[in-house]
C-alpha cells in the first residue's frame, strides 16, 4: 500500500490547508455542503491529521471527499489557519490520479466534468459557452435559455457580442493559435495525462458496471448514468 | 529584618504592581509607583464579582489599596515610561511628564489588555445591538443594568468562549485560561439576575483547571441549567426582529446547529499590554512567541528578566487570575529583596 | 452604532484600485449569460470616462471552472493565468481588472501560493516559456471590475438619470447585496471591505441612494458549488442553497439583488424560476420573483442606459417592476428588437413578465 | 424531480427555536441528572448495544437535548436496558432511567410506543 500523506503532502494546497485542527467546527457551521449532505469537513479534517494510512484510503475513496462545493467560505474562519477545502482538493486530485474516484458515485462524476468543461476548453477556448450549455441537460435555465439558443446571433449581436467571430468582445471566437498554447500548457503541466487518467479508469468501470462507453462526447451510457444517478444517500 | 536600602520604581498600578508596592514598602524599601491611569486598580476595578466564590471585587481592591498606603510609597498617577536605561546597576527611568527617576531595581507590571471584540469582525461587536464582551457584561453587574439597548430584558443569551484567543487570524495563539471560568461565573451570574432567561455557553473546551473551578461547571449544569454546546460560533448575523442568529457546530452531534439570540456575550481574552509591548521594545526585554515578557526561567525565575535586577509580576509575563497575580506580585518581592540584600547589584 | 462599527472595519480594508490603463480579462459566464453587462463596462469606462482599457482576443477561460470541478491541475491552471499576464506585458499594461468572481480568486490565490512557494512561481516560468516562449511580470494592480465601477460610483453618481429611490414614494429602494465567494472570502485584504462586511457592493448602492439590508444568510454562498451544479444529479445541493438565501432575505421585501459574480447572478436568477416551477414558491412581494441584477446593470440603469441595451430582458426574471419603481421609462416596443430594429419573436412563460 | 432531475433538499442544520423540547423537558423534570452531563462519552464506549451498532447514547442525550426527536425515537428503541453506562458515568448521571423516561416521553406526547 502506497503511503498517501507522503503523496498528499507533495501537493502544495494540502501543505497550505493543514496545520493543525482542533476540531472547533467553524467550518462546518457554515459549510453549504453540510447543511445539505451527511457532511463534515471537520472530521474530514481530523482523519486526515491522525495520518492513518487506512483511513485516507478509505476517504480517497468515499463519497465524502465530493460533498464540497469550493466555495472556500472555510477559509475565511479557521482559527488554525486552515483551509479545509484545500486539503479537500489535495484529496480528490490524489484520489483521480490513482484511480479511486470511481468507487464512488460521486467521484465517478469526474469523467462528466472532464467531457464538458474539459473538453469545452480545448473546443472553445471557454470552460462554459452559451452554445455548450444544451438546454435539454439544463432545464433550470428555463424558457429563456431556450430562447436564447434560438436566437443567439441576434441576442449577442445587440449587446455587443462578437460570436464565433474573432477579435475582442464577447464569446469572440478564439484564435487557434491561443488553444494550441492551452493545449502546450495543458500537456506540459500534466493537465493532458490528467484527463487521460480519468478517461482511462472511467472506461474501466463502465465495463464492469457493463455501461456503453464511447470514446467522445456525451451521448453514451456512462456519461448519462454518472451525469444523472443518485442513489438519495447522500443525505438523511 | 535588618533595615534595606534601596529604591525600587514599580511600573504598572494594578493587582500585581500595588500588591508588590505594599510588601516592598513593608520591608522598608523605598518605592515609587507609576500608574498611567488617574486611578489605581487595572482591571480589577472593573470587576463585580470574583470567582470562584464571587466575592465582590472591591473587596481585593480596598485591600490593595490600603496596601499601599505606606511612607515609604510614593505615588505617580497619571503617568508611564517610556523606556529606562542601564548604569552600572542604576536604573534611569523616564517617565511622560518629564521625570527622570534613579532606582536600584525595577518591576514591571504592565498588565495585559482586554482583547478588543472588534477585531473578530464576524461576530459584529460595534455593529449589532447586544453583542457585548465579558467586560461590559461586568459593567451591567455593577450598574445594575442588564438590559437589551431598547431597554428590555434578555430572554435567551449565548456566551462565546475563545474571542481573541487560540486563535491565529487574530495572531494569538495561546489560551487566556481564565475565559472559561469567567463564562460559568457570569451564566450563573445572569441566571441568577434573570431568573427566566436561557443562558448557552458556546465552549471548544472547559479549561476549569483552577482551585474550585469545576465545581463552579458543575453548579452551572446542575443548579442552573445553563447549556453547554460544544463549537466555535462561526458567524454572527440578524434577522428582521433584531434577534441575533448565531451559527455553530454542534460538533458533539456532528451537525450545523442555527440559534436565535437576544444578547450575546463575548469572551474577549488577555494580551500583552501595548505599554508592556512598547517597554520591551525600548528596553530589548524578550518576549515569548505570545508577545508577553519571556520570565528568564519557565519554573525557577518566572519574576525575572533578561536584565538583572529588572523584574516582573503578574499578567505582563502571562494570563493569570488575581489569586496568582498576588501570589505572583509577592514572588516578585522576595527576588528583589534578595537581589538588594545579596548586594547582587 | 452600526455604521460606525463598519466604518472601522472598512477603513482597515481599503484597497488601492488603479485610475486608468486597465487590462481587461473577461468572464465565461458573464459573457456567455450578461454580455450586456461587459459590454457596459467597456462603453463607460472608454466613452463616459475617457479611460483606456484594452482587451487582448487572445486571451481564454482562466480554467478556473475546471480547476474548482477537480479536473484542471494546480500548476495547469498557474501556467493559463501566467499567459494572461504575459499577455498583458507584451500589451504594455501593469492593471488587470478582471469581470469574473471565480478568476479573481484564482489570480488573488495564485499570487498568494507564489509568494508562500516561489518555487512555484519559478516553475510556472519554466512551464510557459517551455509551452509557449512567453514571458511575464504579475499585475502591479488587481482589481475585479466591481472595485472600478466601486472607484466611480460617485461619478456615477454624479451623472445619475434615475436613482434608487422608488419615484412615488420617495423611499430608497431595499437591496440585497450578494458577494462572490471567492472575492473575498479566501483573502479579505483584496476585497473592498474585507470578508464580512463587504463594502463593494454596498457602497455602490448607497453612493445611488438605495438601501441595504443585512439579513441572516447573507453571507452564505449562492449554491453554485461547481460540481453540485455542474453535474445535473448534485443540482439539489446548489438549488436548497439558492432556496435557503431567499427565505431568509424575503422577510425584508428587497426590491431587487444587486450581485458582483455573474455565477451567483445567473444562479440567483435562474433557481428562484426552478423553485417556483417545483414548488410554486415565490421570493417577492404579491407573489413577484425578485429580480437579480449584476452592478453593471445597475450602474447603466442609474446613468440612464436604455435597459434592453444592457441586457435586461434576457433574465428569467423580468425587471419591469423594478423599472416602474424607479419611474424608469422604457419603451416595450424595442425590448425584443435586433440591434438593427429588426422584431424578434417574444419569449414566453418569463417570470415578472 | 421528474422534470428537472434534482429536488430540494432537507436541511440538516439543527434549527434551535423551532424543535420541539417537550420530550427533554419531560425527562429533566424527573431525572435531573441529565443537566450533568459532560458529553465525555463513557456511557457509549462502555454500551452493550454500542459495541456491535453504531448506537451512541452520548449522542442520544444531545439529540434530546437539541429537540432532534425524529432521530432519538428510532435509535433509542436498539437500548438494551442494561445499565452499564450508569455504573461508568462520572458524572452520576442516571442514564438508565434517562431511556427509561425518554420511552415513557415518546409515548405520552406522540402516541407512539418506542
């Protein structure tokens, strides 16, 4: 077994998030994420500081770790200088590298990150753009979403929208040039083999829960099953 | 005793500083008494009760003042120093309004300030009505005034403990020590003033290590009801009642826990004085990592200094309640009187 | 007593804020969902000001959706904003002003970790050179376009067509303020009035005669969450967040939200449409929505822009009562017109329509 | 649910003033050693029914304490009644008859034996 606060702590995010806890709970008092999941980043916090080696495979793991929304508002307040949800972060990257998010429903939702937003950067130079946000995936949007897809020339054009096309502005179309620099990046600082680490385990597990896979896109069992499922057990 | 000879300026007219004026002047030393304040008594005087028997603060106050009425004690009220030097073994002191001052050796007992509320933004002290401190909870003992700013009583008050202590955003790191006690001391005190009222004391931990302090709890639990939730309150905020609403973990159920409030007091901790800091700068006294003066021996000189003959008492070196600072101020005493006596100088 | 206790806390929270020269960095979202609004932004500061502000097409998404969805690395993320400020050197600018929430507290983060591990800062050289030749210096000057149009606000001001007053009865207008996160929550002296008692927002709408409310979440989270929204099965978690800010201000009848991230202004729009829909709950007063509008909105309704040119008309939840208060007049024609007057077709089923 | 995929969610924040205490109230008025309690934990750790679930009478008396009712009256029912965690508690809490009168609470004010 691989000793994973070694492998944490080559993460600078968990070096900066945790000095010492003293379990007080402001964090979670004012956590979303714990007012709406069976969740606690304090005791989160506080496995992670015994540095048993069990149990932070058991939160690399879990679905525990994917509770947080990053809102960083535990920042603001740990009388330890903390950052809870650094450490959360530091937890969730290690736990793609080696393959765990899929044991869990909630980590399994990674690959449905990296096919939209991933690959949204690379498509568009944006992580979200009107034209990728389809209305069939986002009904909270509402009627005027809809409307705005319909419509989109004539909408952005009056305030000022420069859509699909180059120069300054708005949703301008970005040069190729730029997304082949976001590629270099990417590849350099191991954003490539990330993403390619989340396809890799993804496509295993779709196999053994015996789900379509596609190599592209979102239009695949494993995409719609990790994009919708919820076992309701993430609450009481 | 045979007769001493010697001048010795205490800094600092509180607790510790009057209590060493009284015992020095008894044993025949000359002393000079600087207090900044016009008025003697530090932080006691604005004590109601002391724990852990409540016995009125005035009490220990009319004592020491008596103390120090003595020939030998010569008062400068009103008054402080700036900085000293060293000649040969003769203290220089300058003082604020001009006086230079020769002395033989010096106490400090520069005290500590009252942590200010303010500063912990989130629990909105200067900006909501009823967010009080430990202070100014006394202050309503004494004036008999305990009430809400539009005049009514209190129905359901939290207590914060930790405000300004154990508490790196705020730069301190250590335990006051003495907050915990103050907070059943005065959840008893409100329950006994407002029989009606729900009283909740929001602790991390009960440091209740001094001599009847946990039977003070246990009195609070057992006699009084008052609630013990364990977390640190996160947020302050108000609703359109002008109610407080408080947000906590109850970390012993695991869960976020939200409260209405009409008043809520906080637990404002000790820090090194800013005079205390200005002398320590001026005269290159070491300080330990909580800013406080760093005694030269953790157990065996905790009344001495870096600099020989310069000496301290009381909570310049440390948080400690009145029973330690007098116990501490009279240690003082028995160093310099073997420092003058051993012709140490 | 309350004023003077934020006061205080403002005071110790003043942020220096350039004058001129800005290089500007837009926002996914706000683009994708307020164009209006960064276009506003543009237009006054250039044409109503005489400022110089320049926008480089070459510059992307900051990654920072993707770093906060887990999926972009740490150093990745360094290197994309590194060629933004490269970006900005070889466009001869030292101010950045940045339109997104989420961006600014990424910069404010990264220059922060570089400072605690300049190691970090040497590697993310070495990665950008290597990855695209570029070079770069940090900004000498931060500012989130809330703290620029905060910087104008008496300008504004000055030039004011409709304050926020209702016209009738002569009353400021209630605002509920709503601060990104990431403005100032990780690091309080980069925002205008620190973490707790934001002064960017607030300033704004008292400097055009509205009044702000202090009420019991408002320091919570909008609920976006990034994988909660992102992914359609965790959407509950950014709805019940959403649901339980606008119980708690509702109480205090706000005439509109006023929000400096254009994710909790999308979210604060679209949510209160989903709960209605699920639940029929409604936040406003005779069963209204509450309209949610971002600063830029605000600040070109204040100095009299025609509302359809700043976007207004393409939130779920309409303004037109907000408008009326104000004793705004717009003309209904124009609202779904082309920029070159051509007639659109006219949405259905808006709320407040 | 069915249109959009997601649905509100219950809050798990413990809303002090709109529980219900009348059930703690009603145990504190007959065994007022309850007010003692130091939450250390001994009864669960010494607890029959705590060593083979994840029972936690500690966790009980905080529940009742808060008003998280719904709670306690499913998991009270899984006590034993054997009173170990009387004979370990520091604080002479009687915690035994504290299940006693919770049951007794429950039925009276809920209708509902447990």
């Amino acid at each position: 077994m691989e000793n994973y606060i070694d492998l944490l702590k080559q993460d600078i995010r968990f070096e900066e998030g945790l000095n010492a806890c003293m379990n007080c709970g402001v964090c979670t008092a004012i956590c979303p994420a714990a007012e709406f999941y069976d969740y606690d980043p304090r005791k989160i916090i506080d496995s992670v500081q015994t540095g048993d080696n069990e149990e932070i495979e058991k939160l690399l793991k879990s679905e525990t770790i994917w509770y947080c929304g990053e809102c960083m508002s535990c920042k603001t307040r740990c009388p330890r200088g903390n950052t809870p949800a650094f450490v959360i972060m530091s937890l969730r990257t290690l736990s793609q590298k080696l393959g765990f998010f899929t044991e869990s429903e909630k980590g399994r939702q990674q690959f449905a990150i990296k096919r939209t937003v991933g690959e949204n950067i690379f498509k568009y130079g944006y992580c979200v753009a009107t034209y990728a946000v389809r209305p069939e995936m986002h009904l909270e949007q509402g009627p005027i979403w809809e409307y705005i897809l319909n419509n989109t020339y004539d909408v952005y054009e009056r305030l000022g929208g420069q859509i699909n096309e180059l120069g300054a502005g708005p949703l301008r179309r970005i040069p190729e040039d730029a997304k082949e620099e976001l590629k270099k990046i990417f590849e350099v600082t191991g954003a490539t083999e990330f993403f390619n680490t989340i396809e890799e385990h993804s496509k295993k597990k779709a196999s053994e829960m015996g789900l379509q896979f596609s190599n592209e896109g979102i239009d695949n069992e494993y995409f719609i099953e990790v994009y919708t499922a919820n076992s309701g057990k993430h609450t009481t | 005793m045979p007769d001493m000879i010697g001048n010795v300026v205490v800094v600092g007219g509180g607790t510790a500083g009057m209590e060493a004026a009284g015992q020095l002047a008894k044993a025949g030393l000359s002393v000079t008494l600087i207090e900044k304040e016009n008025d003697l008594g530090g932080h006691l005087k604005e004590w109601y009760h002391l724990f852990p028997d409540r016995r009125p603060g005035d009490e220990v106050l009319n004592y020491l003042k008596n103390q120090i009425i003595h020939d030998n004690i010569k008062l400068l009220t009103g008054n402080s120093v700036g900085g000293f030097q060293k000649k040969g073994n003769d203290f220089i002191l300058n003082t604020s309004n001009g006086e230079v001052i020769k002395a033989d050796a010096v106490l400090l007992t520069t005290g500590f300030d009252l942590f200010k509320s303010e500063r912990k933004e989130e629990y909105g002290y200067g900006i909501y009505d009823n967010v009080i401190s430990s202070a100014d909870l006394e202050m309503m003992f004494r004036e008999k005034e305990l009430r809400l700013k539009n005049g009514e009583k209190p129905g359901k008050i939290g207590i914060v403990h930790c405000v300004g202590s154990r508490d790196e955003k705020v730069g301190n790191i250590y335990c006051s020590k003495l907050c915990c006690v103050t907070a059943v001391k005065q959840a008893i005190e409100l329950k006994e003033t407002l029989r009606d009222c729900k009283v909740f004391c929001f602790y991390m931990d009960m440091r209740m290590g001094g001599a009847l302090y946990e039977e003070m709890y246990r009195d609070a639990q057992e006699k009084y009801g008052i609630g013990f939730i364990r977390g640190k309150v996160s947020e302050v905020g108000i609703n359109i009642s002008n109610k407080l609403i408080i947000k906590v973990e109850d970390t012993l159920a695991g869960r976020p826990l939200k409260m209405e409030l009409d008043m809520l007091v906080l637990m404002a901790g000790m820090e090194m004085s800013a005079g205390g800091t200005k002398l320590a700068e001026a005269g290159k006294l070491k300080t330990g990592e909580n800013r406080f003066f760093a005694p030269a021996d953790n157990h065996l000189g905790s009344n001495q200094s870096n600099i020989k003959g310069l000496f301290y008492a009381g909570t310049c070196t440390a948080p400690m309640n009145v029973t330690e600072t007098i116990s501490h101020a009279r240690g003082a005493v028995a160093d310099i009187i073997n420092y003058l006596k051993n012709n140490e100088k | 007593m309350e004023n003077e206790g934020k006061k205080r806390i403002w005071s110790e929270y003043q942020k220096e804020i350039a004058d001129d020269h800005y290089f500007y960095v837009r926002s996914c979202i706000r683009q994708s969902f307020f164009p209006g609004s960064e276009q506003f932004f543009l237009n006054f500061l250039r044409n109503d000001l005489g400022k110089d502000v320049f926008e480089n097409p070459s510059h992307t998404t900051c990654t920072g959706i993707g770093y906060h969805g887990d999926i972009v690395p740490l150093s990745t993320i360094m290197t994309v904003v590194a060629r933004h400020f490269a970006l900005m050197k070889e466009s001869g600018y030292k101010n950045i002003a940045i339109s997104c929430v989420t961006s600014f507290g990424i910069y404010t983060e990264l220059i922060e970790t570089w400072k605690h591990f300049p190691d970090e800062l040497e590697k993310t050289r070495e990665y950008l050179y290597k990855a695209t030749g570029r070079e770069f210096d940090i900004p000498e000057n931060m500012a989130h376009s809330s703290d620029i149009i905060y910087k104008f606000r008496n300008e504004i001001a000055a030039r004011s067509k409709n304050l926020l007053v209702n016209k009738k009865t002569g009353e400021p207008l209630i605002v509920v303020e709503h601060i990104g996160c990431h403005y100032s929550k990780m690091f309080p002296k980069y925002g205008v009035g620190g973490a707790e008692f934001p002064r960017v927002l607030s300033g704004m709408i008292e400097a055009w005669g509205g009044e702000v409310v202090d009420y019991p979440e408002r320091r919570h989270c909008c609920g976006f969450g990034f994988r909660q929204y992102l992914v359609q099965a965790n959407r509950g978690y950014s709805l019940s967040n959403t649901a339980k800010k606008f119980s708690s201000m509702k109480p205090y009848k706000p005439d509109f939200v006023i929000t400096n991230c254009p994710g909790c202004n999308m979210f604060m729009d679209k949510w209160q449409y989903t709960i209605k829909e699920m639940e029929g709950t409604t936040y406003g007063v005779d069963d209204e929505s509450i309209p949610v509008l971002t600063y830029e909105e605000v600040a070109g309704l204040v100095l009299g822009y025609n509302p359809w040119d700043l976007g207004l008309q393409f939130h779920m939840v309409q303004s037109e009562p907000l408008l009326k208060k104000m004793g705004i007049e717009f003309d209904k024609e124009n609202k779904y017109k082309t920029k070159d007057g051509r007639q659109m077709p006219i949405p259905q089923n808006l709320i407040n329509a | 649910m069915y249109k959009f995929g997601f649905s509100l969610t219950k809050a798990r924040v413990i809303n002090y003033e709109s529980n219900d205490r009348s059930i703690v109230d009603f145990i504190l008025e007959r065994e007022p050693s309850l007010n003692l309690c130091i939450e250390c934990g001994g009864c669960s750790a010494t607890c029959t029914t705590g060593n083979y679930t994840n029972f936690s009478l500690r966790e009980i008396h905080i529940l009742l304490k808060r008003g998280e009712n719904e709670q306690v009256r499913d998991k009270i029912k899984q006590c034993m009644l054997c009173g170990k965690c009387s004979l370990v508690c520091p604080r002479g809490v009687n915690t035994r008859n504290v299940v006693f009168l919770a049951k007794q609470a429950f039925q009276k004010f809920t209708g509902h034996a447990v």
